[in-house]
C-alpha cells in the first residue's frame, strides 16, 4: 500500500478518516494538490475561529497550497451542530473536482452518508441544567438516566455524546434513538465518494501526539491559551479542544505546567482511542492507508 492518496475519479469526492495526529491533513493536501480539488474540514472543533494552534488548523503556507473550506468560520462563542455542518458542506458536494473531505469526527461523515433526524436544537436552559449535572453527580449519573435504546448506541465514555443525549430526553421527552429512527435522506450517496482511512500502529501515534503537542507549545501553544483565557467558559463547545482545559488550569495557578502538558497529552492519546473504537466500528469498509513516516 501506497502512503499517499490514490489519484481518484474527479468527478467523486474524496472522504478521509483518521485519528488525531496520523498525518490525514497532509495526505489531503497532498491529493488537493495533485488533482485542483479543494480540502474540506470535517473536524468539529477546526471549525471555530479560536485555538487554531491547539486544534491543528491549517497553516498559512497549507493555506495557499490549496482552497481549504470550513476552518475557523465559526465564532468560538457559538453552537455549531451536526446540523450546520451538513447545511454548510452540503454546495460544496456539487464543485468540480469534487473536494477531499477530511477530519476525526466520525459523526459529520456519518450524518453525510446515512442522514440526519431533524432533532430540535437544544435551549439554553436545559444546556445549563445538563452542564450543571454532569459537574455536580459526574458522568455515570447522567448515563444512568438515558433510555436503554440510545444507552446502547452511543459511545457511553463520550461526555459530550452522553449530555447531547441526555438534553435531547430532558427537552423533548424522546430518547435521542427514537429521534434517529426518524433519519432523513443521505446528503452524499455512497456511489458518489471514494472512502479512506489512515492506518497508524497505536504506539507510532501516542508518540507522534507527543511529538505534535510539543511543537504546538512551541508554536505558540501557551500564547493562544493565554488570548483564550480572560473569556473562557468551558460550557462552550470550543472549550473542548484537546489540552484547552489543562492550559488554562496551569495558567490560572491550578496545576505546574509541566503537569498540564502531561494531562493534555494523556486527553489526546485517550481521545484517538475512542476514534479508533469508532472507526473500527463504522468504517471498517474505507480502504486503509498507511500513515506517512
């Protein structure tokens, strides 16, 4: 197998999976290039304008490489759902070349092929009681209080997954499986796409999160936190960027920065588990693709 992107159908767009750090970005880029397609972002946290080092946004020289879409173009204040996304990737779809899509978050490539239950948006006040609860009794006791068909279809270590289920039943009276029942049509037909996934050993890429966290530092990791703190608010979706949270605790005096890092790389590695369970689960079909050395 090739550590590149076969040269695909223009007329197909091109999906591409896999974990934080395995080097898809670059594989896209690399594709985007070769064939005039554009890169389209399908990680839900590069779509917020705050955390560009931490969340591994493009670079400027990446930028002008290629036409990138949906990085940085929601406010890091804002919501942004399964739902925007779709309506936002949804023009993109028809260009041609058609774009290469490529991002961690297996729910945006999920909701694109199989659809979407139209579920109503979550109102603030059950926001704040959902948030209220899962600091105060933990996240066992929210789980415990979801109805077994979405208990056994969500990943139950997943808190945000877990509270989005939760706020759906507390809201709507409806367990969040009974809403998916009711999907609506698929947005891209698989006939239309081409499916990858990078392929990378488990210990290869703890070492390459290692790695890439420290250059993020470098980069200017500890400056971006530093903007980022006077408004932080770790209720916001944005807040979830992996090693936000530990930043702003070492740079509010509430942990050694050395042990920050220690946990920010510790919530990376634990993060790519899960999308490995993930993409084992629903994506076992995609052709692999070896990680570039």
């Amino acid at each position: 197998m090739s550590s590149r992107l076969p040269d695909t159908d223009p007329a197909k767009v091109v999906l591409l999976s896999g974990c934080t750090a395995s080097g898809k970005s670059a594989l896209a880029l690399d594709l985007a290039e070769r064939q005039g397609r554009e890169v389209v972002n399908a990680d839900a946290l590069q779509v917020y304008d705050g955390w560009r080092i931490l969340t591994a946004r493009p670079s400027d020289d990446e930028l002008l490489r290629a036409p990138h879409r949906l990085y940085g173009h929601v406010g890091h204040r804002r919501a942004y759902s399964v739902g925007d996304w779709l309506r936002d990737v949804a023009p993109l779809l028809a260009r041609r070349p058609a774009p290469v899509i490529v991002g961690g978050t297996g729910l945006y490539f999920q909701a694109m092929l199989k659809g979407l239950a139209d579920i109503p948006a979550t109102d603030p006040g059950v926001r704040a009681e959902a948030n209220a609860r899962l600091a105060a009794d933990g996240l066992e006791a929210m789980v415990a209080e979801l109805d077994p068909q979405t208990a056994g279809r969500i990943d139950l270590r997943n808190p945000a997954r877990v509270q989005r289920a939760w706020e759906v039943r507390r809201q709507t009276g409806r367990g969040l499986a009974s809403w998916q029942d009711e999907t609506g049509p698929a947005l891209l037909p698989a006939g239309e796409a081409a499916f990858f996934r990078v392929e990378i050993g488990r210990d290869t890429l703890n070492a390459r999160i290692d790695r890439r966290f420290d250059a993020m530092l470098e980069a200017g990791g500890w400056d971006e936190a530093r903007r980022m703190e006077p408004g932080w608010d770790p209720d916001l979706q944005s807040s979830r960027a992996i090693g936000a949270p530990e930043l702003i605790a070492a740079i509010r005096g509430m942990m050694p920065e050395a042990e920050a890092v220690d946990a920010a790389k510790l919530a990376t590695r634990q993060y790519a588990k899960r999308q490995r369970t993930w993409m084992r689960s629903k994506m076992a079909g995609w052709e692999p693709i070896p990680a570039k050395n």
